[in-house]
C-alpha cells in the first residue's frame, strides 16, 4: 500500500514540472511582442517629469539679547531735522535799529521840556521845578535874560523811559540855549536859538525776538549808550494882544547816539545768537511848527504847540553778527512824525504858577504815538 502512494506522489511531481516547462515559452514570446511594439510606438526618451521645487524655508527672526553673550547690532536712528530760523534771527536786528532811531527822538523831546518848548517866546526870568509820568522825569529848568534882546534857556533832568521794546533805565539829561529876540522891532518881530542837548551816559535794555521751528526766542540785553543834540532854530512871533502870543518857526537838528557793543545773555534755547558790535546812530531833522499862548481871565495861562518833522540822511550804528545768518547791517531810510505839546498854568499867588504839561509824537514806528505828562511848580521874578 505504502509503495502505491508513493509512486503516485512521484508521478504528480513529475506532471507538474512538466506542465511548468510547456507553459514558459508562450509568456516570454507574449513579453517580447510587448516589448517590440512599445520600441516602435514611443518617443526615443523617456517623458521628462518637471521638477519639484521645495518650498521656501523662513528663518525665525533672530532674537538678540546681549546677556546671552550675542552681539546686537547698532540700533537705526533717524536724525532730527535741523533747526531753522537764522533768517527770522537777522530780520530782528531791524528791530534793533528802530528801537534806537526812537531812543534818539525821545530823549530829544524830554530834552526839549527843558528847552522852554510849552513857554511863551518872550517871557520874564523864571525857574521851574517839575516832574513827569509816562516818562518818569524829574528836573529843574528856567530862562535867564542876559541883554534887553539875548536870553539863556537851560535845565537838568533825571529820567527813565521805555518805548517799543527798550528801556532806558538811567538817563541825565542837560541842555542849553540862547535866543537872541529883536525886542527893539516891536510886537511883530523874528528870533533865534542855537542849542544842544546832552544825555552823556545812559543805561539801556533792548529786547530782540524771533522765531525758530522749535518755538520763539526772546532776549533782552543790556549795555551803554550816550545821546547828543545840536540844533538851529529861525521863526517870527507877534504879540496880538496883552493876552495872547503866536509864533510860527523852522528847526534844524543834528542827532547822534553811541552805544557800547553787546552780546546775546545767555539763556537756555538761542540758537541763533547775535553779537553787537559799538556804533553810533545819527540822523538829521527838520521840524516845521508854530505855537500859541493865552492868558484866561487873570490867572490861568494856556499854550499849545505842535509841528510836522522829517527825518533825512539817517545811519544805524548797528553791525552785528548773527550764527547761521552772517554779519547784519540794518538802514533806516527817513521818516516823518508829528509832534505836540501843551501846558496849563495856574497863578497861585504873585509870581508863583503851577503848570500841568504835556508832550508826545503821532506817527507810524519807528516813533510810534508816544505820551509824556507831568506837573511843574514855575517861579517868575
């Protein structure tokens, strides 16, 4: 039995091995007939596959921080943009030149107080004492007949004024003048002064200001200055009558200021400084005017005066040196203003008269509309 089962196991090994045999041929001819046809049919390369791109990478922002033994960069700053205004700091020294053309017109009119200006032509000898707000002034002035036909006027005065951004904090001033009268032509007649004015020392403050694109700047500095006066007066007076006096006149005057050189204080923001060099501002002056004195009943006295002056042949002293705007010399062309007067006197006993008085100037700056008032106590003899 045993040698039956395995002689068939035998004979199945050798049928499968021989059915494998048969079957070999005809799939490697199927194979090989694909394979010609797919040579034939097909491009000579292989297709091409496009490439694939890898995504891009992003790098972390690098964090730095020095206490970990990195090093940082130098931080990106942007600058401030530069600071202007050195033209609005030169175009200020203009100002500067208006303040001390009117310095000179005001010390000239308080010198012209002292002058007799609110006072009849032809009056007898006297002494007044007086003193002045607006202006504060305080002083003595008076006339004293030295022929039938020539008289000396003359005072002296302390004063502080302030105008138009300056301010004149100690001035004495002094003037004198003769006035020769032709009393022997009658009540009709011509006369004549030749005179100066003195203000040798002053101290004064001038302010400057301007703008900047941080903000504005203001300055005021202080220093010297001294101011002179010479003039030449021709006119005609008439007595009308016992009570009244007019009298019409043309003057002639020659001004000059000098001022000691300064610099800018020092302050906090400035940074377009100036520096004013020593100089000397002069102008000329023609004044054309008239007057009239009254006498009211028998003890009130009244005199208005007034009259048109021009300016001519005017020079600024200043030159300054400004930072970022080069060396500034201002001109000031010539200039016209009026100028008036009054005074109200009242006869308290024989000889003794109380005045209240005043003087100023209308007009466009650099003299502007200025007032200066006061009351005087006057002594005839």
């Amino acid at each position: 039995m045993i040698k039956i089962v395995r002689s068939l196991v035998i004979a199945f090994a050798v049928a499968a091995v021989c059915a494998f045999a048969l079957k070999a041929p005809q799939a490697h001819a199927q194979s090989g007939g694909a394979e010609s046809e797919c040579f034939e049919n097909c491009p000579s390369s292989p297709p091409t596959m496009p490439p694939t791109q890898a995504p891009p990478t992003q790098q972390a922002p690098v964090e730095c921080n020095p206490y970990e033994g990195g090093t940082c960069p130098p931080p990106v700053s942007t600058p401030p943009p530069p600071v202007t205004g050195a033209d609005s700091s030169g175009a200020s020294i203009g100002g500067l030149a208006g303040q001390r053309f009117n310095q000179m017109i005001t010390n000239r009119v308080l010198g012209n107080v002292l002058l007799g200006v609110n006072e009849q032509v032809n009056c007898s000898d006297c002494v007044s004492a007086f003193g002045s707000a607006g202006s504060f002034s305080a002083g003595l002035h008076g006339r004293k007949e030295l022929t039938s036909n020539l008289s000396l006027l003359a005072g002296l005065a302390y004063t502080q004024y302030s105008e138009g951004g300056y301010h004149v904090t100690s001035a004495p001033i002094g003037a004198f003048a003769l006035r020769y009268d032709f009393t022997d032509w009658g009540s009709s007649r011509p006369f004549f002064d030749i005179g100066t004015i003195l203000t040798p020392y002053e101290k004064v403050r001038y302010s400057r200001n301007y703008t900047t694109s941080l903000g504005p700047v203001s300055l005021e500095s202080s220093t010297n200055s001294s101011n002179y006066a010479v003039y030449g007066r021709a006119g005609y007076m008439s007595r009308l009558s016992q009570r009244d006096e007019v009298a019409a006149s043309i003057e002639v005057w020659q001004l000059w200021q000098r001022v000691a050189g300064y610099a800018d204080p020092a302050t906090a923001f400035n940074p377009f400084d100036a520096t004013v060099s020593s100089g000397t501002d002069r102008t000329n002056l023609v004044k054309i005017g008239g007057q009239w004195t009254h006498l009211f009943g028998s003890s009130v006295e009244g005199n208005i005066n007034g009259g048109y002056v021009h300016s001519f042949a005017t020079h600024s002293g200043i030159v300054a040196a400004v930072t970022g705007d080069g060396v500034v010399t201002p001109t000031m062309g010539d200039q016209g203003w009026f100028e008036y007067g009054g005074r109200l006197g009242f006869r308290i006993t024989q000889g003794w008269v109380a005045d209240l008085f005043v003087n100023g100037t209308l007009g466009p700056q650099p003299v502007g509309n200025t007032i200066h008032g006061g009351l005087g106590l006057r002594v005839n003899y």
